[in-house]
C-alpha cells in the first residue's frame, strides 16, 4: 500500500561521498517509522514487504540515533499487547480519600437502583381481637419503593472496605386482607386494603474483601447489616381495632423483613459487581501490533485513607507472552499529588515506555524509506550538484530517497526535567538510477528531543521538540562529504517533516487502565526520577450502569 500524503524526503546535496550496495531487494513503495516521545513506536508503515526487504543489504549500516524526551503514545496504526505478570507492577492507581468517597457514592446509588422496588415475603398473623374474637391477617405485596440516604462513610484498612449509610428512610407499600367469624355471625366476614409503611433512621453497614486473584480483582462481601430503629404504618380504611392490631402484631415481623431482605439484596448485588470485575479485560488493545497488560499482580493496598492497585503495566507484541525482564526500582522521590481535592494518581514507570519501545523494535517497525516531501526538488540530485559535484556528476538529474532503520531498542530515561530517549539507526542515502535503487551513501544520526505530555480524554498525549542534532559518515560511494552541511539538512528535515509527524499521532495517545464510564477530570501531569505522575480528579458517566 503506498500513501503519497505524507514522505520524508532528506536532501543530499551536501553529500559527498558515496560507497556501493546493493539494494535491488529494496522496493520502492515507502515505509516510514517514526518512535513516539513517550517511547511508544510511531510506524508508517507503507508496504510490509518492503520494510522486511530492508535487512538484506550487503552494506554496512550505521547507526542513526535519536533521542527523544517526551511521554507520548503510538498511532491507531499500532496496537498493544499482552505481557505476561511478573509479580510486578510498573503502573499504579491511587485512589484517595477523596477517590474513594466518590467511589462510595456511586456504590450507594447503585445499590439504591439495584434495590428499588424491593419485594419483601408475605406476613401471615392471625390476632385476638376482644369481642371479635381471632382475626386472620394477611400483608402481601410488600414491596420497598424507595430509599433515602442521610449521610454515608467509607473506610478503609486491613479489615478491608468498611460502607456504612445512616439516617436512611424507607418507603414500603403494602396490601392487608383479613377475615374473622363469631358465633353471633357464623358467616365469615372480610375485608381489604392498602397500607403504607416509612421505616426511619435505617442504618446499613458493609464489608467487602477486595484481593488479587490470579491477576483479576476478586471482590467479597465479609459482613452486612441493617438495622431499623422504628417503623410508622398508616393504614388506608379498615377498623380502629385492625390499625391497633396490625402495628401492635406486625411492627417487628415488617421491621425484621427489611432487615433481612436489604442485606440479602446487597450482598446479590455485590457478587454481580465481582462478575463484572471478573470480567475486566486483562490487556488493552491499542491498534494490531502490541497490548497493554493491565493484569493485577499483588492485591490492593488499603490504608486508613486510600487503595492503591498495581497492574503490570507493560507492553509486549500481539500474541506473544514474555516474562517482564526489567528491573523495577522503588520511587524514592518526593513528588506527590498536591491538590486537596484529587481523587486519584497514576504512576508509570519508565519500564513502562520501555517496553513499548522493544515491542515496535522487535516487530521489524523501526524503520522508514521516504521518497516524497513538500520541496520535492531536494530529493534530485540536481539540488546537490553545487555542496556534492561528484554526486550530481554521477548521476545527474536522478532522484534520491532516504532510508532509516534503528539499529537497537531506544534507550529511555525518565527524571524530573522529563522523558528522554536515545535510538540508534542506520540511514541508507539511494540514488534512483534507470529503475535501479543505488545506495551510495550510510549515515549515522544522533537526536536529541525534548517534550510534554498530557492527557486527552483518558489518553495519554504529547508532543516532541528537537534539542540537539548530530551527524557522522559511515561509509560513502561517492568521497567524502561535508558532515556539517548534512547534519544541517538532516536536523532541518527532522524539525520540519517528521517530528511534524510524529506529533500528528503522538497527540492521540494511549489509553490509560481506567474502568468503562470513568473519565479524567482537570488532570496534571508531574515527571518523578523513573516515573511519570498523573493527578486527576474522575468522573462518571451516569448512564452507564457500574
């Protein structure tokens, strides 16, 4: 597939010495990698055969390094894959006091929706009444129709998750029916209506065991209550005498119902919530070349004022499972989350962007051959014959492009200044000759680049700058060159078509692990030594259920 919008061309016309190889395993169609600030391989990749044709060269190729200093993320071209726990996180959420009461309050609305209406068993009594003698009585369709929380605590340590909601209302709804005969009047007499029911100063507490099971969360109830402290009945026709009885007789029965169905209730809907966990995707796809691994790989830490989860965080190729190799120091540093109302903080260690990088390196992705730029007149030799005579004298009027292959996983380093990287490449200057693709020249490149990151939606973004540029021969077909007008051309081509480029998809990001329906909200980004900080508030979609 070849695609003309968009081809990084380098000028060659302070070029001046050239060495032969062949390069008829080469095809022309382009294909142009680019990696990513935040060492997320960036690939364009025109024609897979021709990028497979790359390594084949009988040349020497020299190393072309670039060294960048942003987080970024790759394009939709590209995607993630799994890699497999190693007992080790390299990215962690926080979730704050904060965090976790906003976390509560859903939980409490959820449980609210979950449990509206509530169908509570039928009551069967039967009463003395004096005169009238044994009054059979029947309260059926009971139902809660509604719930009110008065205020409501989380708290958090080793006995796990404590929930409790207190000073709630409830209104209940109900039909009566009862029957009785006497001795005076031996055929039996009845009668039936509504009743409504407002339980008061309802308390509900919870504790849930929240642990680490085979990489997904397991999420338990450990203990659940409801108490009621009193109950009012207002009963909708009927005799005195059947009001005094059904309060006096059925008070506690009622009372007893709701706090053996709310619990009940709560904890059903508590098992659903851990079938959701259960089915947490444990890697997240970010285009068709690599994954994300989000599996969790201790169970959460909980302390009196937050949860922290840890998930491996690494990115391997699609379909492969590897073992994480890399040595995963402790952040020592002393920057934090400042904000008083943040409510989580995402730490990604430098592995993380590491990874990335030896994903795309390993999948042949670090690579690019352009042959189109906007001033396409700088790849003809035409445009060189005054820096490079003898190569316009050796082919006059032939069109050049440009081929660069890194040669080593970038080297990634994270501190509190920022995200640097060095990657080394090979660049292959061909000259296009009667139909025969000719190198004549190998280049070696070092870039240095600085960025910034941010967040888009829960995408993790930024965008690159050139610092430093610097450019030495490696070989060459056609004499010596003049170093210093090429590592001018090569940082101008760099500064204006592909980092240009590069930015174009690094500010798409990658997805951060967050649950369906959460979003970021106001989030900052702070660099640690080896980590990335994100401090953020979140919000949640409410049409979409927990």
């Amino acid at each position: 597939m070849r695609i003309s919008c968009f081809r990084l061309i380098l000028s060659l016309s302070t070029i001046t010495n050239f060495t032969p190889c062949k390069r008829s395993l080469i095809s022309r169609p382009l294909s142009l990698l680019i990696i990513s600030e935040r060492f997320i391989p960036i690939v364009v990749h025109f024609d897979e055969q021709a990028s497979k044709k790359l390594q084949p060269l009988s040349c020497n190729l020299p190393p072309v390094a670039l060294k960048l200093s942003i987080p970024m993320s790759p394009m939709n071209t590209l995607s993630i894959t799994q890699v497999r726990a190693n007992e080790e996180g390299f990215i962690s959420i926080l979730v704050s006091d904060m965090g976790l009461d906003f976390a509560k309050d859903l939980l409490i609305r959820r449980a609210v929706y979950s449990i509206i209406p509530l169908k509570l068993p039928q009551i069967e009594k039967y009463l003395k009444i004096p005169v009238v003698g044994r009054v059979d009585v029947v309260l059926w369709n009971i139902s809660i129709d509604g719930v009110e929380i008065d205020s409501s605590y989380v708290k958090t340590g080793e006995e796990g998750i404590v929930l409790i909601a207190s000073g709630a209302t409830a209104n209940l709804s109900m039909n009566w029916q009862y029957s009785y005969s006497t001795w005076l009047v031996p055929i039996p007499i009845s009668d039936e209506g509504s009743a409504s029911v407002q339980v008061k100063d309802m308390e509900v507490g919870l504790t849930l065991d929240l642990k680490d099971l085979g990489g997904f969360l397991k999420l338990s109830v450990l203990e659940c209550g409801c108490y009621v402290k009193a109950i009012s009945i207002k009963i909708d026709g009927g005799s005195s005498w059947l009001y005094q009885g059904v309060v006096g007789a059925f008070q506690g029965k009622i009372v007893s119902a709701v706090e053996e169905a709310i619990p009940r209730k709560i904890t059903e809907e508590i098992l659903k919530l851990d079938a959701l966990l259960q089915d947490l995707p444990n890697k997240i796809p970010v285009g068709d070349v690599a994954s994300l691994n989000v599996t969790f790989v201790s169970d959460p830490v909980l302390s009196n004022s937050s949860i922290d989860f840890k998930v491996n965080g690494l990115f391997t190729a699609e379909d492969e499972i590897v073992a994480s190799n890399y040595p995963h120091q402790q952040q020592t540093t002393s920057v934090t989350c400042t904000g008083a109302n943040e409510m989580i903080k995402i730490s990604l260690h430098e592995n993380v962007l590491k990874s990335a990088s030896m994903v795309y390196f390993n999948a042949d992705y670090m690579h690019w051959l352009v042959d189109k730029i906007p001033d396409q007149a700088l790849l003809n030799t035409a445009g060189w014959k005054h820096i490079v005579p003898q190569l316009y004298k050796q082919y006059p009027n032939d069109d050049m492009d440009l081929n660069i292959s890194v040669s080593a996983p970038p080297l990634i380093k994270v501190t509190n200044q920022g995200i640097g990287a060095t990657i080394y490449a090979d660049v292959i200057v061909d000259v296009l000759d009667a139909g025969e693709v000719i190198p004549v020249a190998c280049i070696s490149l070092v870039i240095d680049t600085s960025g910034s990151a941010h967040i888009l939606q829960n995408n993790l973004a930024g965008s690159v700058r050139v610092e430093h540029l610097s450019a030495s021969l490696k070989w060459s077909n056609i004499g010596n060159l003049h170093m210093l007008l090429v590592q001018t051309v090569m940082s101008t081509v760099i500064k204006t078509v592909v980092v240009p480029y590069v930015n174009l998809h690094l500010m798409r990001g990658f997805p951060l692990p967050l649950p369906h329906g959460f979003a970021l909200k106001n989030a900052r980004i702070r660099y640690a030594d080896s980590g990335i900080l994100i401090c953020s508030n979140v919000s949640y979609k409410t049409s979409v259920l927990i």
